[in-house]
C-alpha cells in the first residue's frame, strides 16, 4: 500500500505544488533550515585529523518500552528524515529508534578525504556507545545495507537481527563496471540538474510514487547547490560511490550469522555504475530481487521477501506492509 500523500507531507516536509519562497533558497550542507520530523543531536567525531559532527535522530518508545533499540541507517540519496514513517510505527510498538546521518550526509559533516565502510561502521559502533547500547536491531536501505554487512561483520556482538530493504551491493560491481576517475564523477554530478536528477530517481529505483513523494529529495539536492561549501559537499558525495564500486560486500552476506529478512521491491534494477559498464554487461546487472534470495539460502539464518510492483524505496511504496512485515521479522527475534 502505498504512503499516503499527507503522511508523507507530515514526515518529508513536502513541496507544495506552487514552492514558497524558502522552499527555494539556498541551504547549507548541514541542511541548516531543513526540518526533520524528531529533534537532531550530535556526537563529535574525528576523521582524518578534522572535527566532524554526526547528527542522529534518537527516539524514545511511544507506550510500554519493551527494552530493545533499532539502528536505521539511510540510503546514499536520502537524509534520515526519510525514515518517519518506520520510526512512528516502531516506537508505538514499544521500541527506541536511532536513526543518524552517516558522516557525508544528510545534517552530518562532509569530509572530503576517501571514505571507507570500516570507518563508517567504527563512527556508527561510536555512536551506539555514546548511547549506552551494547546491542541493537538493524534496519538498513540502499547503501546502508552495505554498511549494515560490514558493522554486522566486524561488531556482530552488537547486532541481534538484521533487516536488508532494498539493499545495493548484492553484487561486485568491480566485474561489471571499470573504474571511474574522481573527476568525470564530480563534472557528470556537478551538471546534474533538477530534471535529471529526478527522472535518475524515478528511472534508476524504478519508483511507485508520486510526484510529490519525490520533490523534497530533488528540492533539497537543488538548494544546497547555493551553498558556498557545495565543492565539499559534491566532493564528499562522489566519494561515497567510489566505495560501493570500490568496496564490495557481498562476499561477506553468507558469513552473517544473524537473523537476516531481506525486504525488496521486485521492480527494484538499481546498480549504481550501470551507465558506465559495457552495454553487452549492463542488462546482467541489478538483478537484486533474485540476487536476495540466493544469497539468503547461502546463509544459516535468512531468508527474503519480495514486493510485487514495488521498486527501491519499498518502506515509501509499500509502507503498511513493509512495516508489518519488519515487526513481525522484529518482533520474532
């Protein structure tokens, strides 16, 4: 079932069809000005000798505590904001809900050196010990799934269950894809314009929603291009895909011991590079639903779920059943 248009309104901070005028002005990279749906803390952090601050959504339970905390961690274009309907149906269910923007995202700080899913798995064990956390539920999307593989794989004491939505990465794009220079990234990024950024995400993540449901990502993407620091923040972007190409992790999904669901959205094609492979290799890639269900039977505890009709952003698409579907995976373990 698809969201409806006011929740998402109340959660994303929907566009009207005529934009306000601060709807329109610049934003600076820390989406200064954006509202999200709970209030944003920070925890201070250094990478690579530089001060950065982690913002994080933390989320008590609604009614009757029942003691257990879920990590939500975002996709690569999306700020945590994103997650307001999951955060509202988990605390009514009596779970506290963290939800940060990794380093690079979001309300978080935008380093500008290569990034690494071990670093920003570290950064996010970080986080849940400044918390007090000792072990958490994971609820992952797009490329938070690849950093939810590595955290669970390098801390798996401090995870109980794992929940993959539409994860990226359940493939090594290294086979398919040649490398791409930092510099063809940020000028193809740089000319990115409102028009192609948004049929990028209607096509690529071949989405079930409408209009409306998409303007704040492309609304938001537009406006911190009037950001005087915007050379850092379009750095630090194009740094993240140089580890889902450069950094593979689907090699390591069968070792997850875990409980593992993944959730995916049977339109769902998306392989980030796919423009840059060779176009004999490009129909062989993001075959994601049947790649899930292998890689579930590899391992000791997964399994999959697939949504019909359903494309990448499946807790926006199908947000009463993926819901349901996450409690009682959730609720089961």
């Amino acid at each position: 079932m698809r969201l409806p248009v006011l929740l998402l309104a109340a959660g994303l901070a929907l566009l009207p069809a005529t934009p306000r005028a601060e709807e329109t002005t610049p934003l600076g990279i820390g989406l200064e000005g954006f509202a999200y749906p709970y209030p944003v803390r920070f925890l201070d952090l250094t990478r690579d000798g530089e001060r950065q601050r982690l913002a994080y959504m933390d989320v008590p339970a609604a009614d009757n505590p029942n003691g257990r905390t879920v990590l939500l961690l975002h996709g690569r274009n999306f700020p945590s904001s994103y997650w307001q309907p999951v955060i509202a149906v988990l605390t009514r269910a009596g779970y506290r809900v963290v939800a940060p923007d990794q380093l690079g995202f979001g309300k978080s700080s935008k380093p500008v050196r290569p990034f690494s899913f071990d670093v920003m798995a570290a950064e996010t064990v970080a986080l849940l010990d400044a918390l007090q956390l000792p072990r958490i539920d994971l609820v992952a999307h797009s490329m938070g799934g690849m950093l939810a593989v590595r955290l669970t794989r390098n801390a798996p004491d401090r995870v109980n269950s794992l929940v993959l939505e539409a994860p990226i990465g359940l493939e090594d794009y290294r086979f398919t894809v040649p490398p791409v220079s930092d510099a063809t990234l940020l000028r193809l990024e740089g000319d990115a314009t409102a028009d192609s950024y948004r049929r990028q995400l209607m096509t690529n993540y071949a989405l079930s929603l409408p209009d409306s449901a998409i303007e704040p990502f492309v609304s938001l993407r537009e406006r911190v291009k009037g950001s005087g620091d915007y050379p850092r923040w379009l750095q630090s972007f194009v740094n993240s895909y140089q580890i889902i190409w450069g950094q593979p992790v689907v090699h390591e999904i069968p070792l997850i011991q875990v409980p593992t669901l993944f959730v995916m959205g049977e339109n769902d094609h998306n392989a980030p590079g796919k423009s840059f492979a060779p176009q004999a290799l490009r129909a062989g890639m993001g075959q994601n639903a049947a790649h899930a269900r292998a890689l579930a039977a590899q391992m000791s505890n997964g399994r999959a779920e697939v949504f019909a009709g359903i494309g990448h952003l499946v807790h926006m698409e199908a947000t009463d059943r993926f819901n349901a579907t996450m409690l009682d995976f959730l609720n089961g373990h």
